[in-house]
C-alpha cells in the first residue's frame, strides 16, 4: 500500500484536490481544517513557533506519520499526474528512495545563498548549517535535490536516514 503525504502550514498554500489517486491513500497535515474530498485532513505538527518547520516534520518522517511500505511525498503546490503505483513501480523498482535533480543548480552552498537571500530562514541559521557541511569536507558542486517529490520504500536504512 501507498501513502500519498502533504503538509500546508502558514497558508502558503492551497490543498491540491486534483489529483490522480489509484489506489493510494492520501493525507494532508494542516494547520487549519479543511474539507477534502481528496485528502484525509490531519493536523499538522505545531511545536516550531516557524510554520515552515512545522509542515516539514511529516515530509522527513514520513515512516512515523503512516503505516504503509512506500510513501510519496509532494509539496502542496503539486499535484499528481499519474498513478501512485505507476511512480513507485517505475522509480523504486532498483530502489529504496528516489529524489529528482534540481533543475537549476547543483550545490548546496548556492542553494544556501538563495534561500538566505529570499529571507526563507534567518541568515546567520542558513550559514552556519552550511558552514557545518563544509568543515565535514562536503566539497562544491556536488549535486543538489528539488525535494517537492520523495517517494520511499520504508526499510531500515530509509527510516534511520529519515530519522
């Protein structure tokens, strides 16, 4: 079985109700209720005084918020074109995790920068977070994830990964 997740916090977006279902469930964690004829509305994690942060928990602990053998994770700005089991036949055929390549830059030090520079967490957080990678000798230009899809078989090394 599938589980299809989402999180909206801070009413950056709108829950997605176009979607291609197949045999998936489909989750959403809101920090506001909603009525889904699509999703089943949860409430969403609210420890961090940061909506962002709050919406993130579900995406990276996917294994801890359901209860099937494979997860997809999308941002509540998309939705799915296809089938959920068409996705994971196809990308997690070989493997236990897919993440697709960001379409315009290939390092996090870059990233890093985009994101401080568009006041999406306080600088000095984002530059000691990268500061932190690089003193661990993670070089540049490595390569760089656009994370609004995850998909997951949830294995022992996927959960400790998540974890």
């Amino acid at each position: 079985m599938i589980t299809v997740l989402t999180s909206i916090c801070g009413g950056k977006n709108n829950l997605r109700e176009k979607q291609v279902r197949g045999a998936a469930n489909f989750v959403a964690y809101l920090d506001k209720p909603v009525y889904s004829e699509t999703w089943e509305v949860r409430k969403a994690y609210d420890r961090f005084i940061d909506p962002r942060r709050n919406s993130r928990v579900a995406k990276l602990l996917s294994h801890q918020v359901c209860d099937t053998e494979y997860s997809i994770w999308i941002d509540g700005s998309m939705s799915l074109l296809k089938p959920p089991e068409t996705l994971i036949e196809r990308y997690l055929k070989d493997h236990d995790m897919a993440i697709f390549k960001h379409p315009l830059r290939d390092c996090i030090y870059g990233e890093a920068m985009k994101c401080a520079k568009a006041g999406l967490d306080d600088p000095e957080v984002i530059i000691e977070q990268v500061s932190t990678y690089e003193r661990a000798g993670y070089g540049k230009n490595k390569g760089l994830c656009e994370c609004g899809v995850i998909l997951r078989r949830h294995t022992p090394k996927v959960v400790e990964l998540n974890n």
